[in-house]
C-alpha cells in the first residue's frame, strides 16, 4: 500500500517459502524481514521507506539492494496508533554480504 500511494507499480506473489526467495536473491540472513521486493534490478527486504528506494534508483550505487530487518513500529505498513516510531536503519547490502547504512529513520 505504502508503495503503490509513492507511486510505485507493485505485483504482489505470495510464497510460502521465503528463506528460498531471499538466499534467491541474497539477502544476508541477519536482514532478513517479511518481504522482498525486486526494483530496477535491485532487491528491497522488509518495510523500506519509498523515499529511499527513489533515492537508491536516482543514486544507483554498487550494491544489491536495501534492507529494514524486522519489523520496526513506524516503518511504512508497521504505524501503530498510539505507539510512538521506532528509529531504525534501513542497511544496503553487496554480493559479498557486506552492509551498510543507507539512513536512519
């Protein structure tokens, strides 16, 4: 939802075997979340901002994609009235498994 109101095209393809789709595309373990997404030829795990990925398609750094592990309170799709938002960091990560931070929210 949180994609689709920034504009973004989403194909929903629903699984039940996520640790295939994520070794599939490299996510490191540690980053792992409840969703991956492909964009551009970049993956995106978990509950990443849609700035950010607009940002990573205008920047288009050397990396396989971005990463929000878990799932934070705040983080697009996890607001919760009442509940104040998380800070977190939303990591890139390479082939190699090295990460980063991109931001934090």
């Amino acid at each position: 939802m949180h994609l689709q109101k920034n504009g973004f095209d989403v194909k929903d393809e629903p699984t039940s075997d996520l640790r295939a789709i994520k070794a599939k595309y490299g996510v490191p373990a540690d980053l792992h979340s409840c969703h991956t997404a492909t964009v551009d030829g970049f993956v995106v795990e978990g509950h990443v901002p849609a700035d950010l990925i607009t940002r990573l398609l205008r920047e288009r750094p050397k990396i396989v994609g971005l990463a929000v592990p878990g799932m934070p309170v705040g983080s697009p799709g996890m607001e919760t009235p009442g509940r104040p938002a998380q800070r977190y960091q939303v990591f890139t990560f390479d082939q190699s498994g090295k990460t980063g931070v991109f931001a934090t929210r």
